[in-house]
C-alpha cells in the first residue's frame, strides 16, 4: 500500500513539473506583449506629451507690437519618413525651448526661432541696391549651406527651410528691416517681441551676424546702398532709421545700436565710414 502511494505521489510531482515547464513559454511570450504594449505607449505618450507641450508653449505666448497676424509655418517630413526622436532628445537633454513642431498631419519641421533670446541689439548692416526679391535669394544659400554643408548631425539633409512666412511665402532675409536711399522702410521678417518669463524676445530670429547666439537676442537693420563698404547713408535713411530705432526702444529701453563687424570679425559691414555716421543713429 505504501509503495502504491509513494509511485502516486511521484506520478503527480511528475504531472505537476510537466506542466509547469509547458507554461515557462507561455509566460515568457506573454512577457515579451506585454513589454511591447508598454514600450509602445511609452512611445505614443511620450510624442502626445511632446505635441502638448509644443500647444501648450504656442498659447502661451504672447506677442507685443504685433504687425502681422500669426503666421502659418510651413510643414516638411512626415514622421513616418523621417523620425524627429533626435530633435526630441536634443530639446530634452538641453533643457529649452522646443525645438521642432508638430502640426496635426503628423508632419513637423525645426523651429529655429525656439532659441530667442532677451532683445540686446538692433545689428546694423549695409547692402547692395537690390529688391527685397534679389536679397532673399541671395541669402537663401546661408540655408542650404546650414543644411547640407554644414556638419551639424541634427540638420545635414534634411530640405532647407526657414519658419519665416511673410505675405504667404517663405522667406530668407537675414534683416528685419531694408532701408531705401529714399528713406522706405521695407520690412522683412517679422519684427514682433514675443513675452517670455527671460524677457521680451525677437519672434523671428534673422541669420546676419555671423554669430548664433548674437542673432538670436538682436533684430537686424540693412542700409541699402550703391557701394555698400564706401558709401555713406542719406540722410532720408538716417531719418527712418532712428524712427525705427526709437519705436523698438519705447519697448526695450535698454537695447543697443551695434555694427555687424562687432560680432563677427571676418567682416568689415556696415562699411568703413560706420564709426562716423553710425553716430547719427539714435
């Protein structure tokens, strides 16, 4: 009788291991979804968060001296073809601004005017007498240069572009302002402060100084000249320069008229005659 129970009790200790080794994979597979599932809501939450948070920064800013109504940016890669994780690590692990946007086709491009800073200078320039048009596609280079050229591993071949949308088109003018001969302003990007808790900052960021963090806390003004390393402005542009100059300082008292050669050494713009006319200037 004994022998019957110890050979009963082996058998079930026997069913017993047998099922519970057919069910290790079971479990493991299991594991494996389950780990998937949540590795992909992290994911999926982890991007809603990030589209929140770029909503979240865009109505909260507020604009002053507002000219133009909030433009429509423009929209580039889907995310099925190309992923944003790298610009979503970079705006993390530098603790700022977003530094792309989502729009809600699951497109998105980089938002370089995310890295405005406090309003500083108003950088002055001279250049040849061209249209704005002429102007634009000269400049347009500074960008396909940044993006192809350039090493920089966040934006080498990705498509150019700039953000900057003036009259439903996208534009590349380095300036805020050209000044005529005549004395016409003609406005380039959107010269609009944008309120942060740093400060008021300039809501497009122009690519003139030669030198990032100078561009991004500076508006930019060009005098447009016959000559522009000789000539000396008229005094209609003098006029209209100092008009502008004193509209942005009832906003940021503190700001300062500087020469494009101060930040960048490997120019001599706005001209060699600057030291003496540059002392018209408000």
């Amino acid at each position: 009788m004994k022998k019957r129970i110890i050979v009963l009790i082996v058998l079930c200790l026997c069913c017993f291991c047998a099922t519970q080794t057919m069910a290790i994979p079971d479990l493991n597979n299991q594991k494996e979804k389950l780990f998937e599932k949540i590795n992909t809501e992290s994911q999926i939450l982890k991007n809603d968060a990030i589209k929140m948070a770029v909503i979240k920064k865009t109505t909260e800013i507020h604009i002053i001296n507002h000219l133009t109504d909030w433009p429509l940016r423009p929209d580039y890669y889907l995310i099925s073809d190309i992923n944003p994780q790298p610009y979503i690590d970079k705006t993390l692990s530098e603790d700022r601004d977003i530094w792309f946007v989502f729009s809600e086709n699951n497109r998105w491009r980089i938002d370089w005017d995310a890295a405005r800073r406090p309003l500083k200078y108003i950088g002055i320039h001279s250049s040849e007498n061209m249209a704005p048009e002429e102007i634009n596609e000269i400049y347009k280079g500074q960008y396909i240069w940044r993006y192809s050229v350039d090493n920089d591993p966040y934006v080498k071949g990705l498509e150019p572009h700039s953000g900057h949308i003036v009259n439903g088109k996208e534009v590349y003018y380095p300036f805020h302002w050209m000044i005529y001969p005549d004395g016409t302003v003609v406005k380039g990007l959107d010269s609009s402060l944008v309120q942060t808790k740093d400060g008021l900052c300039p809501y497009q960021i122009a690519w003139s100084l030669g030198n990032w963090e100078a561009n991004c806390e500076s508006f930019s003004m060009t005098f447009i000249l016959d000559n522009p390393e000789n000539d000396t402005p008229t005094e209609e542009q003098i006029r209209s320069a100092n008009c502008v100059i004193d509209n942005v300082k009832k906003v940021v008292p503190s700001v300062k008229v500087a020469p494009h050669y101060q930040f960048n050494s490997q120019t001599n713009c706005p001209g060699w005659s600057f030291e003496e006319w540059g002392k018209k200037l408000h």
